[in-house]
C-alpha cells in the first residue's frame, strides 16, 4: 500500500476557530469511553469549504488537542493505484482520509463522518442488516476505495455501513447526528447479545 502524502502548509487560525472541533473532541472522548476507538484507532471528520477536516493518523479520539486536526484540500488516485493526499497541518492525515472523500464525494448531504471501531457491530451487522462491504482491503488502498464506492452504488441511501474486518462508517449533515447515529447502532449491537 502507497499513499502519497503532500503537505502544503499550516492549518489557518480560522480553521482552527470552528466550533464544531471542540464538539468533535466530546464525542471522540464519549464514543471512546463505550469502548468504540481502543487505543488510537478511529477518526472524525466535518466538510469545510477547502475540503475536510479530519484528526491525525494514530490519535487517541479519548484525547483530541488543536494539533491533532488536519485539512484534507485534495485526494487523489493515479493510473498505478497509488493514491494521493493534499493536506495542511502539522500531522499526516489518517490512511483513513480516503473513507471519508470516498463518502464525501458520492455524499454531497454528508456533512460530518464518524469511522469507529465497534467490535459488537462487526459480529453482528448481517443479523442486523446493516451493509457492508464485500471484501477487506486496507485503509489507504485504491481496492478499499473502489469497495466503498461499489457499496455507496448499490445502496446510495445508507448512512451507516461496516466496512468487512474494520470497522464502521457513519454519516449525516451534522456531526451531533453522525454521533447519535453511531451510538444508536451500537446500542442494536448491544442488545442483540441477548
């Protein structure tokens, strides 16, 4: 797997001033403390005019600090199937970027995405009905970006879905949403035990 990374300067102060990071941060420690993104796994993003803003790659969610946001102006994927990421900021963007320009490009509703790591869910999602992907590919790869457009085809109104052997995808037009959708599967999830 190759992704080229290409960092094209700092995150502006304004970027930094969007309320909607401090709200971010809550729901990475909430949806940290049910046990939804052990370690540093998971990420959180919102659409911004120059693109998305998305945590860094190998941040713990239970602890999101200014630093940990970089913008994602671009992505790219070339004929070699080497994909390409634009960003701005002082970390690498999450492989998982490509999750969500994927989402992002065939969403245009889709203002704020959730990409967490609900073990319950990925026992569970077929019982569940929840889609998903048909194979595992990793993160950061031209295959799991072709795997989630095959799947955003055939069922272009999901807000929620599994990605096979990873983890899961949520979505809506506000962030508050995508957490209330997260949570709300996870309690399906839960209660299916029984």
């Amino acid at each position: 797997m190759k992704v080229l990374a290409s960092r094209i300067g700092g995150l502006p102060e304004e970027v930094l001033a969007d309320d909607r990071l401090l709200r971010l941060s809550r729901w990475g420690e909430r949806l940290s403390r049910l046990g939804l993104a052990p370690g540093a796994s998971g990420n959180l993003s919102i659409r911004v005019d120059q693109g998305f803003l998305i945590t860094r790659t190998e941040v713990e969610l239970a602890a999101i600090h200014p630093e940990d946001w970089v913008l994602v102006t671009g992505l790219a994927r070339q004929p070699d199937g080497v994909l390409g990421v634009t960003f701005l900021g002082e970390s690498t963007p999450s492989r998982d970027s490509f999750v969500h320009g994927t989402v992002y490009g065939r969403v245009p509703a889709a203002g704020s995405i959730f990409h967490l790591h609900d073990r319950d869910m990925l026992l569970k999602a077929n019982r569940l009905g929840v889609p998903s992907t048909d194979r595992y590919h990793p993160a950061g790869t031209a295959e799991s970006v072709a795997e989630i457009e095959r799947l955003l085809t055939r069922s272009p109104s999901v807000d929620y879905f599994v990605l096979v052997e990873h983890g899961v995808v949520a979505w809506a037009a506000d962030l508050d949403a995508a957490g209330h959708l997260v949570e709300q599967w996870h309690e399906r999830a839960e209660e299916a035990n029984g």
